[in-house]
C-alpha cells in the first residue's frame, strides 16, 4: 500500500473507536511519522512520540521501589507514556523505530500492546497504539520482531508512491516547483536506497523536502554551497543531474509571468509540463480545504485564476492534465469553479471534452454552466 492507503487504516480506527494497534512497516524517509502527526492534528489527538531504538527498556517499563513501610514492591510508570490528565482523553501512542530497537526493549513495550498496560500503568482508554518500523530489506538497523508480539499488530508495508507524495504533501504543503517539476519527470528519483549500495546519502521524500527548504533560501544552484548541500542531501549523482536540470529552468517562462498574461504558452512538451505543474501548485491550498469544495473568496478567485490560465495552454491534452490533477487535490472544489465561471473558452473546453472530466451528457443541451453541477457523475 502506499502512504495515503496507510494513513486511511490509522483514521478507520479512530473513526469507529477501535483500539486495534497498528504497524507500518517502511522505507526510511517516507513520511510515515508525520502522517501520523497529522493525523492526529485531524482528528484531535494529541501524539506522544517514543522513539524505542533511543530508550532503554526501564524508560519503557519503569522502575520498581518498596512501599512506605517497606512491605511491598510499587511501580513507578515513567512520565512519558499517555497521561489523561495531562494529555487529554485522546491520544496517539506512536511507538516509531520499532524494528530498530533491542530485544529488550520490544519485550518492555509487550505487555504495552498486548495487554494495554505495563505494572501498575493502564493505557488510558481513549489512546491508540501506532507503532513504525522499517522492513527487513531496507538496508537499515533491522531487528524482527517476536512471534507473539507481531501477533498482536495489524501490520501493513508502505511502499513509496510519486503521486500520493506529490498530490498529498508536495503540492498542498509547498515543496518547491523545481523539487516537483524535477520528480514529475524522473519519479524513480524520489526514493533512491538500494541494499546493494554502498553510499551513506540516498535520495528519499524527506530529503528532497531538507532540498526544498534550501532552494526557498537560495536557488542559484551555481553557488558551490547550494551544490554541496544539494549532494549532500539526496547523494552526488542524483544531485549533479538535478542541478544540471535547474540550471535549464532559468531559460522558462515563469508562472507569474504566465498567470500575468505577460507571456504565451510554451511549445514544447516538457516545458508545458513543467508550466502545468507550476499552475497546480499555486492551488495546493485545496488540500486543506473542505471536502465539499467550499473555498473561501480569495482562494476561490485564485483557483479559477488557475483553471483559465490552463485553458490558454491551447492543448487540450495539457488542459486535462492540469484539471485532472487539481481535481485530485479537491474534486468538489474544482467542479464548483468551472460551474460558476461563465469563460466562452470554458464553454468550448467543457462541451468537447467534459466527459473525460466526468461530465455525463456533456455535449448535450445548452452546454450552460447551470447544468454542469447536474450533469456531474
């Protein structure tokens, strides 16, 4: 499965209240640790994040000590597990690093997932237990786990996926165009780690993000410190040929410029590509957005900005595409602005080619905005 299919299992439990733990099994640097942060700003949950290969098992089981009349034995929980009236009555214990950390270490967090408490400490009822890990062939620290306690997991493998990375972070969390522009074209690219290979710097969805951040403070890739960090993060081949590719992006037209009317579309295929991919990322606002497609005025001004400028593209082939992937980002929202825009251009485009857009009927009637929202399948 991919990373969004992972995170949908994680929400199913929180939305029907099932206390099932759950493991995710993955590639370093996929993003598994964060969709789970963002999961739980989603649904309310706070996140208490353990990283098991950092402890030892006494962090994770505590420490027993005698009683006041010294009669008994006492356990003392440690303070970083769920506390209810501290965390809240919602919480997400996230267990990350598992298949990293010792045996010990995995048979002190036991009793945790199996029986939802360790000595004297319960879980509180309203956490879930999510633990990660990589697999076994990632060429990272891999320990497996026991019989009993992989038993007590819903296990799932996430895979890397180019498209739910750049529909689902990418665009609405605003990597840089050139990082997107770049993978779109070379999507093996993305994630680069090999067991056969003996480099320490791979490319992976999290360092292309470290590769944004640099570009957003600097983008002239000719400066010998940009180049280093760039190699630095994502490894040397992969980051010659992706410098090289943004020496070529200074010879395009900008997506400011396009948006403007300063400029016409480009010519070429790839350039057009690029172009589209540009537009899309202006709207990665509708990601957030409400699944029924309601925007906010201004945001709603700039998605139809969008929508137009991709019809001057005078390529049906690149319109659609361009459609197609805001639609990814909201469906509900993009069927709303083509429906309240009143472009002859618009018109024309809908009538030819709505129902590849999943308009039925659409070359019949009128072909009036009014009818468009009906028509929709």
């Amino acid at each position: 499965m991919n990373i969004r299919e992972f995170g949908e299992t994680v929400e199913f439990n929180l939305a029907h209240n099932l206390r099932h733990a759950i493991l995710g099994l993955g590639a370093p640097g996929v993003g598994k640790s964060q969709l789970i942060r963002q999961i739980g700003k989603k649904y309310g949950y706070k996140v208490i994040d353990l990283r098991l290969a950092q402890m030892s098992e006494v962090e994770i089981g505590g420490l027993i000590y005698p009683n006041a009349d010294r009669t008994k034995t006492v356990w003392l929980s440690p303070d970083v597990l769920p506390d209810e009236q501290r965390d809240g009555p919602r919480t997400i214990l996230l267990l990350d690093e598992i298949t990293s950390c010792p045996k010990r270490v995995q048979v002190a967090a036991y009793q945790l997932i199996l029986d939802r408490r360790i000595g004297q400490y319960h879980l509180p009822e309203g956490t879930l237990v999510v633990a990660l890990g990589n697999r076994e062939d990632d060429d990272g620290v891999y320990i497996r786990l026991a019989g009993p306690l992989a038993d007590r997991f819903e296990i799932h493998y996430i895979d890397v996926d180019f498209d739910c990375w750049k529909n689902d972070y990418a665009l609405p969390f605003g990597v840089h165009q050139w990082v997107v522009d770049y993978l779109t074209d070379k999507p093996d690219a993305l994630h680069t780690q090999s067991a056969a290979g003996d480099s320490m710097v791979f490319a992976t969805p999290r360092s292309w993000d470290r590769v944004s951040e640099i570009l957003k403070m600097d983008a002239d890739v000719s400066k010998a410190v940009i180049a280093h960090k760039i190699m630095g993060n994502v490894g040397e081949s992969q980051g010659r040929q992706f410098i090289e590719w943004c020496r070529k992006q200074d010879r395009l037209i900008s997506v400011d410029d396009y948006l403007a009317g300063k400029v016409a579309a480009p010519g070429k295929p790839d350039q057009l590509r690029n172009l589209v991919n540009g537009l899309v990322q202006r709207c990665g606002f509708l990601k957030a957005c409400p699944a029924d497609g309601a925007l906010a005025q201004e945001e709603m001004a700039k998605l139809k900005r969008v929508v137009l400028a991709m019809l001057r593209l005078h390529s049906d082939e690149f319109t659609m595409m361009g459609l197609r992937q805001l639609m990814e980002l909201n469906r509900e929202a993009v069927k709303r602005a083509l429906a309240e825009e009143d472009a002859p251009e618009l018109h024309a485009f809908i009538k030819h080619n709505g129902t590849l857009l999943g308009l039925s009927g659409a070359r019949q009637g009128d072909g009036k905005r009014s009818r468009w929202l009906e028509l929709w399948k």
